[in-house]
C-alpha cells in the first residue's frame, strides 16, 4: 500500500513539474493572430504596401494587413511608407505628379480608396491596420490627414475592417475624439499599458524590443483589457516568444513563417 501511495506522488509530482515548463505546444490560439507588414509581399517580391500586396495577404488569410497613409499637396490620401516616393516628397507633391511613376510591378500609385476598395473585394477575414503617418509639415496637418481617414473610411462603410494605428499620439487622440468606437494601436513604444488605459486608447502594438525590455507591460496590458500587438516579428525565436506570452496579434514580414509554425503548435 505504502508504495502504490508513493508511486500516486511521483507521478503526480511529474505531471505538475511538466505542466510549469514552458513551451510551445501549450499554445493553441484561439483566433487568427497574423498581421502581414505593408501587405504579404516579400514571398512573392511583390511592392510593399500595393494592392498586390494586399490581396496576397487576403489570399493567405492573414488577420489584418498593414499599410501607411501619407497626404499629398493636393490632399490626396496615398499608400506609402517613406516620406518620399521615387525621390518626391509626398507632402509637397500632387498626386497627378507622383501617379506618373508606377510601382515596380506596374501598379498604378495606390490612394487609399483605391487601396480599401480593392481590399473589401472577397475579403471575408482580413482587416485593414491602418498607420496613419505623422506629418513633416505641422501637426495640425497630421490632424486633418487623421479626420480626412476616418471620413473616406466612413463614406465606404469600412469602419469595422479597420484598426487605426500612429506613433504620433495626438493622431490616436483625433481619431478617438471623432470615433470613440474606433478601434486604435499606439506604435512608439514609450507609455506603459496604464497611459494607453487612460486616453481611451484600445491597445499596444510595440516593437518586440519593447516588450523584452518591459515584460511585466504584458500582464498590465491584458490586466487593464488592452489589445497586444508586436512588430515587426520576422523569426521564429521571437514568433515562439510572442505566442508564449499569448500576444492578440504578431506583425511580420514573414507571414507564410508564422502561420507555419502556428500550425506546428497547433499539432
């Protein structure tokens, strides 16, 4: 009898040990965590942040699809990351002047209708993660690029396809002053999960460093409801760190990465 009892703890004991390591086929996540980083684009070689980049995305269907915002001279809303597109600033250029210019694989240069519309196209599962850049000009001018989103976004009716996202804070205060509903991410990495609490922000999308060097930002981030959200996550030590920690969301160049190695946790 002595020794069944004794045979009941090790077992038990084991099975308590195993279950306190960490590893990752403890991590089944519920929901699709894969934000392409200005589209799914380097497979393919495709353009970052086209519309071909875009609708790959949607093909592999990624949870969201990231892309910047910038306003031209003559306020058009244009899809782009740098300040400058083939050596002409954006701000002080008009669209007719930068449109001459294709994208390297013949695209036309994406305004953001064209780039919403293109990408509510049979798209049942991907969202649009918008970063609206700051402006070089003023801050006001990032204010009116921030208000003239929300009403393109509004006037498609895509307002609930869409996250907003800036590391400028002022732009995320205008949009959740004309849209308290809307659905926002802070990038800069500077305020802790408490600050982001308080303006009325919905979540974090930090650089991963960020994360590393403030662990204890993950509990407080879920404590206080907040979206988690890392970029830009292109290996798979990182991807295996992030979905340890449960993220909401993982950002990447290396979409067809991550999604395999979520299957692998998955098995």
């Amino acid at each position: 009898m002595f020794r069944v009892l004794v045979l009941i703890f090790l077992v038990c004991f084991s099975a308590c040990a195993i279950s306190k390591q960490p590893h990752m086929n403890h991590f089944s996540p519920a929901k699709n965590i894969v934000v392409a980083h200005r589209g799914a684009w380097k497979k393919n070689n495709l353009p970052e942040n086209s519309i071909a980049s875009l609708r790959n995305a949607i093909e592999l269907n990624c949870a969201g699809s990231e892309f910047d915002v910038r306003m031209t001279a003559d306020d058009s809303l244009v899809i782009n990351h740098d300040p400058n597109y083939n050596h002409l600033p954006i701000e002080k250029s008009t669209y007719a002047n930068l449109a001459k210019l294709p994208l390297s694989n013949g695209e036309k240069f994406p305004t953001l209708q064209q780039y919403l519309q293109a990408g509510m196209t049979k798209n049942t599962a991907t969202k649009f993660v918008c970063e609206i850049k700051p402006s070089d000009i003023s801050v006001d001018r990032a204010r009116i690029v921030a208000t003239k989103v929300l009403a393109l976004v509004r006037s498609m009716k895509a307002e609930n396809r869409i996250t907003y996202i800036s590391f400028d804070f002022e732009i995320l205060k205008q949009i959740i002053a004309i849209d308290p509903t809307a659905i926002t991410q802070y990038l800069d990495g500077n305020k802790s999960p408490d600050e982001i609490k308080a303006a009325g922000i919905s979540g974090i999308d930090y650089h991963f460093s960020v994360f590393k060097a403030h662990p204890d930002w993950i509990a407080l981030a879920k404590k206080n409801n907040l979206i988690l959200n890392a970029w830009t996550v292109n290996d798979l030590e990182t991807m295996n760190w992030l979905l340890s920690n449960q993220f909401d969301f993982i950002t990447t160049n290396e979409p067809e990465l991550l999604f395999n190695r979520i299957k692998q946790n998955a098995n």
